[in-house]
C-alpha cells in the first residue's frame, strides 16, 4: 500500500471521528431537561383549565386513546400517586383537548408534567418515566 492511500484512509477515520463527536454532542444536548426558566407559564385561567390542584402537586399527563405507551404510563402515575398522599392526578387525551397540548407545547405522546400548588410546571419528560423519576421529582414538593 502506498503512503498516499494510508494518508486518505488517516483522513477519512479522521473525519467520521469528528462526525462521531459532532453529532453525539448534539443528541446529548437535544436529551437535556429544560430549565424551568424556559417553559412556558400558566395562568390562573390555564391551571383552572387544566385541572391543577391547589392543595398539592399535581402529576398531569397527555395521552390518547390509540396511545400503547399511556396505558404503562397511566399504570405508574396511579402507583405514585397512591404513594404519595396529596398528589393529584390528571390525564388530557390530546385529542380530545388539543389547546391544552399546544398551550404547554407537547409534541409527543405520552407527555408528563409535574406542577406544585401554584401552578409552576416543575419536571416534563417525554415518554414514559420510571416511577422512581417520579417520586423523586413529587417528594421535595410535598415538604
């Protein structure tokens, strides 16, 4: 093989490496949570709407009847909730109120929201959280 050929294949690796690094930087940054700066705020009218407790925490979650991750989701929700003394419950089938969807800007299904008792969103996740997620997420609200 000829020093031409080892330099283009140094170049290549090189490239695809950097690629590599490039486009995992940008999947690790598009996971992170949002700051609870950049999500949007709710109004009274919006927590009334929405359904939100004033007593308590409220664990708010999108789904849809066509939706096979909601049903797991909805499972968890329950078993929290039913640990946790004081946190209300709340699901919106996205279809059914859509306004709610886009008001808190959810794009996928299932989608849940934790919000305290004045109606600051305070956790979102994206698909189905574990339970120990949850619980971690609802306790510090509860003292």
């Amino acid at each position: 093989m000829s020093s031409s050929w080892i330099a283009v294949i140094a170049v290549l690796i090189g490239v695809f490496g950097v690629a590599f690094v490039i486009g995992r930087l940008m999947t690790l940054r598009s996971g992170l949570l949002k700051g609870a700066a950049e999500w949007p705020a709710l109004d009274d009218g919006d927590v009334e709407d929405l359904g939100l407790s004033r007593t308590g925490p409220t664990v708010l979650h999108f789904s849809a009847t066509w939706c096979g991750p909601c049903v797991g989701l909805r499972r968890i929700v329950d078993q929290v909730c039913a640990e946790l003394p004081g946190v209300a419950h709340v699901e919106i089938d996205m279809d059914a109120n859509p306004e709610a969807a886009r008001k808190l800007s959810v794009l996928s299904l299932p989608t849940t929201f934790i919000f305290d008792t004045e109606g600051r969103q305070r956790y979102r996740a994206s698909g189905v959280p574990t339970a120990a997620d949850l619980r971690a997420a609802v306790e510090p609200l509860l003292a």
